[in-house]
C-alpha cells in the first residue's frame, strides 16, 4: 500500500514538472496589433500605447510588425495569428484591398478584426481607429504649405508606400484642396514615395531637389519622410529655400524645427492611437460594440467614445484634431514622443 502510494506521487510530481503551467491557470485573451514595417519609432509608439490598454485590462498583447511595408509579409503574420487563436487582431494596413481575403478568413475563424491609422476595407473590418479626421489632415497641410510659400510656387508629397491608405486618404484630401480657387498659384509636381524607409527616403528627397530647382515645400505626411527630408534640407543648407512640413514625431523633428527647416508641423499622440485601439479591440471582443455607427464605449483613461460613419462607407473611432508642433512647444513634446 506504502509502495503504491508513493508511486502515484512520483507519477503525479512528474506530471507536473512536464504540463506547462498555463494549463493549470486559465490562459489569457491574446489581443494582436500588426503594423506596418518594424524600425519606425512612430509605429512602436502605437504598439507601445497598444500593450498599455490590453494589459491593464488583463489580457495578452501580440506586437507584430514585418520587416518590410508590404502586405504579403502581413498576411503571413495574420496566417500565424489565426492559428493562435487570438481574440482580436487590429491591423495597420499596407493595402487597402490586398488583406481582404485573409482578414475575411480570421473573422470567418471567430476572430474580431479591425484597423487601425492605416485602414483596409470595410468589407473585412467591423471599424477603423482613426487618428484624425483625415478631410481636415489635408487641408491643413496645404494650408500650412501655401502659407510657407507664400501662395505660389511648386510642392511635392514626399509619401510612404504607394499602398497606404492612410496617406493615400491624406493625399486625397490634398488634391481635392488644391482645387479651391485661393490655392490656383501652387503647383504639384510630383507624389514620390520613400516607404517608409529612411534611406529610400532620403534618396527620394533628393530626387525631388535634383528633378525640380524651384521646389518651395515638401509636404510629408510620415514621419518617416519627413525626418528623412529634414535631415537631407539641413545638410544641404536649403533651410528658407525648400520649406519642409507634414506630419512628423516631435522627438525626431525638434531639430529641424529649432534649426527652421520646419517651420512647423501637425501630428497627434500615437500612443494614444494605439492605447484607443485597445479598447476597440476588447470592446468588440466582449460584445459591448459591433462596431456600427452609434455604438458606444468608454476607453479607459481618454475617455468615452461613440463610433461614426467613415469618409470610405464604413465606420471609424476618431481619436482627436491634429495638434500643431512649433518651435514654441517642441522643446516640451519632443520629450513624450
Ligand atoms: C508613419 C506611418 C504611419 C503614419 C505616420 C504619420 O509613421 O506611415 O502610418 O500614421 O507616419
């Protein structure tokens, strides 16, 4: 009897330095966030404010992110995700279209999908957080680039991907901007695209100086380009020549705004993009939202939210206005992100 018991013991002790120990505890709802490409400290800010909100409502956060901007490398990321079985995945699109199929697969697996900053198509999202409203992002930038040029003259977009909806939206809104009757003495000369990658950016930079000596303003609407264009006007010593502004991380642009290559800039705070994103995601998860116009819910430490129609027929989160980046209160913000 002695032996027998013993014996079972041992057994038991054995089981239970083998089983992993989250087979005892319940296991947690992983939440998932995909952004575009690693390397872009804008993007690990999001995913930063992302982990935030998830964590400190108990669950696990996922940070993923391909190597390059592209939406095959995102769809073997969501691939993988689906087969974890996450309860939620928020995507930051490369491509409007090209994630479709497989987004549509993950909801199909019982998988709530949204995006975020960079949306993809409401036929495989139930919302969009969305980080500004993105009519008001293009005017604002041409305003901003009209008043650098004094009225008239050549611009460029130096942009991201040529797949990106978010600065495709932006540049939209630019377009249809520059149609109004007070902007007719400001010229396009050309959308180029860095990826979001800093030396493609820089190079593309330079392409713009080389092919247009006129140019007055580049408009980047990322942070990526316009760090990479700032850096390119400062060593170039074109600070008064080519006016640079856009949408840039006030930790990576004090420099050029201080040395008055920027004069000035717009942007709004990604981790409170991201920590929003987290609210969404459990939000839906939990069923408090579906994610249609109307639909209410409160995200922690920003406050509550109702979701609203979208600009492309679907829904959106709207985080808040852009904000305004000066010599005159970068010194402050240069230090939060
Ligand atoms: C870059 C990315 C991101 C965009 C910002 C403004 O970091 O393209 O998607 O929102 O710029």
């Amino acid at each position: 009897m002695k032996r027998t018991i013993t014996v079972v013991a041992l057994v038991l002790l054995a089981l239970a330095l083998v089983i992993p120990s989250s087979v005892f505890a319940a296991e947690k709802a992983k939440y998932a966030i995909v952004f575009k490409n690693t390397g872009n400290p804008y993007g690990e800010k999001q995913m930063e404010g992302f982990k935030v909100g998830i964590e400190e409502q108990g669950f696990e956060a996922i940070l993923r992110a391909p190597d390059l901007p592209t939406a095959e490398a995102q769809i073997q990321i969501i691939e993988q995700l689906i087969a974890q079985k996450v309860a939620a995945i928020c995507i930051v699109g490369n491509d409007y279209d090209a994630l479709v199929p497989v987004l549509k697969k993950a909801s199909s697996a019982g998988i709530k999908v949204f995006s975020l900053d960079s949306s993809v198509n409401p036929q495989a999202r139930l919302t969009h957080v969305n980080q500004a409203d993105s009519e008001k992002i293009g005017q604002t930038l041409i305003k901003a680039a009209s008043d650098m040029a004094g009225g008239k003259g050549e611009i460029a977009i130096l942009s991201a991907t040529s797949q990106a909806s978010n600065q495709n939206i932006w540049i939209d809104f630019m377009k249809k901007e520059l149609a109004k009757p007070e902007y007719k003495d400001l010229k396009l000369v050309k959308i180029a695209y860095g990826d979001d990658l800093r030396d493609k950016s820089v190079s593309e930079t330079e392409g713009l100086l080389r092919s247009y000596p006129n140019l007055k303003v580049i408009i980047a609407p990322t942070t990526v380009g316009i760090a990479a264009a700032g850096k390119v006007l400062t060593d170039k010593g074109l600070k008064g020549k080519v006016f640079l502004t856009g949408l840039g991380l006030p930790s990576e642009m004090a420099e050029y705004i201080n040395n008055g290559v920027c004069p000035y800039m717009f942007l709004w705070n990604p981790i409170d993009v991201g920590y929003l994103g987290s609210y969404v995601g459990t939000a839906l998860v939990s069923g408090k939202i579906t994610g249609k116009v109307g639909d209410k819910f409160s995200a922690g430490r920003l406050g509550n939210y109702t979701i609203t129609k979208a600009p492309d027929g679907g829904t959106e989160v709207l985080l808040g206005p852009p904000f305004k980046f000066d010599k005159s209160n970068i010194e402050d913000w240069k230090k939060v992100y």
